[in-house]
C-alpha cells in the first residue's frame, strides 16, 4: 500500500511538472532523495521513462480530433493540414531519434545527479527571463501550425536535443527554441506537446526493451506501482496542459524561470550540505 501512495506522488509530480518548463527530471530526482520507490536499478530507470506514457497520452485525448487526419468531419484541406502537421512533428523527431538514442544513456550516467541538475534549471532559469525580455520586441512570425514550414520544425527538433542533459526540460528547450526561431508562445507550447508524442513513445519503447533484453521481468508489485503512477500521470496532465495554454494566453514564461533559479538554487544547497556532512 505504501508503494501505491508512493506511486501517486510520483505521478502527480510527473503529471505537473512534463507540460510546465521546470524539468520533470530535477523534480523526480529531489522527490527520489526523500521518497524511495521499491526496485531494482533497472526497474527505477525504466519507470522514471515509462511514466512519461500516462503524461503523453493526456495530449493525445485532449488534441485527439486535432491530430486525427481521418476525422469524417474534417475538410479535405483540413485532413491535408492533419497530415502536413504530423509530418512536421516526424521531421522535428529526427534529431531526437538519430542522435538522442545514441547518447541519452551517456548523459544519464554521467550527469544525473544533484549538481549537474540544479545547474540546469538555474542557467535555463537565467535563459527564460532573458528570452522573454528580448522576445517583447518581437513580432513573431509563426502565429499557426499551418505557417510552419518544415525547416522550422526541424529547428525545434535540433532545440529537443539539449533536453539530453537532465535537468533542462524538454518541454522547456523546445518552447524557448521555438520562440528564439519565431513562433509565438502559443504555438511553441502546443507543438512541444506533439512532439512529445513520438519522443515519449520512443524513449519509453526503448527503455522496456533494453528492461527486456536484460533478463528483467516486472513483478505483480511493480507492475501496479507504473500502472497507477500512469494513470495518476495522466489524469494530472489533463489539468496541466489545459492550465498552461489558457495561463500563456495573458503571460509569459518569466515566472517558470524564476521558479527553476530557486529550485536549482535549493538543490545546489542542498547537495552542499549532503557533501559537508
């Protein structure tokens, strides 16, 4: 029972924290140091990933006549602009797929931890506040999906690949590059969230078949435990991404970088201390 409440909380802290640009990874990590979840080594890293499938299929129900390029409804130049949009989420997947398989283990072994997290969300911290001043005289040129145009996609996805480093937030990186490309925050908040569908899917594909090959088998316990952290995922995710596109409507993203500055900040304290005694 205490693994389930356990596995509520993480779902909860995943749910807010994938869609708002405040590294799910440096929140998991700060809520693992107080709250232990039961497993092997291998069970944790794969559960950290596969959770991230109860955040994404949120956006998929909620953007789900959107995204359908079979909707009876739609128009012919709808149903065009369908395919054309998950063209480009294809196109702006590449990087990730190519070059993010390649060295997303190597990232995670070597900069997981406290320090290398808190900077993160301190130096992106320091780059939201300063993209959104400079951004205020800017008149952006991508208002719509539609005025996309594929390079542009494949701008946000090579933006994606500096979210190998634990502690900048996918979410984040894309959303900034999308605004440093042109985009409005709109637009760069809900493609960020299309695109998450292919990378969330794949990563977390990727992470159950390395589990697999390993010899590993999930027990009836920790089955329960991603399954409910899942579906506390998902839920939870409904309530965000909704909060965050009618929030972007009327602000910025200052706030969220003011946040991650005292977030990293607490970390870096609190690793100091650890280190100390």
């Amino acid at each position: 029972m205490i693994e389930i409440i356990k596995a509520i909380f993480l779902g909860i802290v995943e749910g807010i924290t994938e869609w708002l640009p405040i590294s799910s990874t440096g929140h998991l990590i700060l809520v693992d140091e107080f709250l232990k979840l039961k497993g092997s080594p291998a069970f944790i890293s794969m559960f950290n990933v596969v959770i991230q499938l109860g955040a994404i299929m949120a956006v998929v129900v909620i953007y789900f006549n959107k995204l359908n390029p079979f909707d009876k409804n739609k128009t012919d130049k709808e149903k065009r602009n369908t395919w054309r949009l998950w063209t480009k989420v294809v196109i702006a997947s590449l990087p990730a797929a190519v070059i993010g398989l390649k060295f997303d283990d190597w990232f995670e072994d070597h900069f997981y931890n406290f320090v290398s997290v808190a900077l993160m969300l301190i130096i992106y911290g320091f780059a939201f506040i300063f993209i959104e001043k400079w951004a205020e005289e800017k008149t952006p040129t991508v208002t719509s999906l539609n005025k996309m145009s594929y390079s542009f996609a494949f701008g946000i996805g090579m933006f994606q690949l500096l979210s190998l480093m634990p502690g900048t937030s996918r979410s984040g990186v894309t959303i900034l590059g999308a605004i440093i490309l042109g985009a409005s925050r709109y637009v760069a908040a809900e493609f960020t969230f299309f695109l998450g569908i292919p990378v969330m899917f794949g990563a977390s594909g990727w992470k159950i078949l390395k589990f697999i090959k390993a010899g590993d088998a999930l027990s009836t316990q920790e089955f329960f435990v991603l399954l409910v952290a899942s579906l506390t995922a998902f839920f939870v995710s409904i309530f965000v991404i909704k909060f965050l596109m009618d929030y972007i409507k009327k602000h910025d993203f200052t706030i969220f970088g003011k946040y991650r500055i005292v977030l990293g900040t607490i970390l870096l304290i609190y690793a100091a201390i650890k280190f100390i005694f």
